[in-house]
C-alpha cells in the first residue's frame, strides 16, 4: 500500500480547521467505575459557530509525550462573539509513555500521567509546563 505518512502529508491543508488556544487543562478520573481518565481542556473562543476538538497526533510508535492538538472549525459564517469552551477526551488509549502534551496556538503543556495503583490514586497527573510559539509538528 506504500508509505502512509508520505502520502497524508502530500495532501492539502484543510482551510476551515485551526489550532486554538486554551486557558486551562485538567485530567480527571471519568467515573466510579473504572471509567478511566478524562482530559479536560477550557478557554475562551472568539466566534460563537467554532466547534472546538482535541485532536491527537497519530504516531508509528509510542513517543514520550502523545501530542493532542486544541483545534477548531468554523461551523458557520464566523459569528464574533466570546464564548467559553470546555472540551472532553477520555485517555484509556492515547498517552505516551509519559504522558501527553496539549497543544494550542500559542502554547503548549504537558502532563505526565502516573499509573494508578488503587481507587485512591485519583487522575495521577503531574503538570509541566512549555510555552511559546510552536512549529508545525506533523513528523513527530
């Protein structure tokens, strides 16, 4: 079938998505019953019909930090107006092998995700955080 990531990155850039930024970023425990953990990210978008998503990269391997991208797609004709946004991802199949990084238009945090050893455990993330501009990341 030849090389997949070659051949996705030979096609074009889709013009309605962009990343965006995000105020804060929480990794909670999805449930009482062993629903695994939530990712959590909120912040302020600037139109009313953008849609917001997190997005993770898709690697061939399995990197230090899965990298999850903060996007959002206008659903509509870009009516202005502030809105906040909250945002849920559950991470039972996408962590790295320490843990994942939140990327925005702007900036980026990472957090390292511990492993739970019994219901009193809670989410076990450990935050570091990286900002500044960030570059195209589609060769991870």
């Amino acid at each position: 079938m030849g090389d997949v990531g070659h051949s996705f990155d030979m096609l074009p850039c889709a013009q309605a998505c962009r990343r965006i930024d995000f105020d804060f970023v929480e990794v909670r425990e999805a449930g009482q019953n062993g629903g695994g953990r939530l990712l959590l990210v909120s912040g302020v978008k600037q139109w009313a019909d953008l849609r917001v998503t997190l997005e993770p990269l898709a690697y061939r391997g399995t990197p230090d930090f899965r990298v999850i991208e903060v996007v959002g797609r206008l659903a509509g004709p870009g009516l202005s107006a502030l809105v906040d946004y909250c945002v849920a991802l559950p991470l039972e199949s996408i962590r790295g092998r320490k843990g994942v990084e939140i990327v925005g238009a702007t900036k980026s945090e990472r957090k390292v995700l511990t492993v739970n050893t019994g219901p009193d455990a809670g989410a076990g993330a450990e935050e570091e955080i990286s900002s500044g501009e960030h570059g195209d990341r589609r060769s991870p």
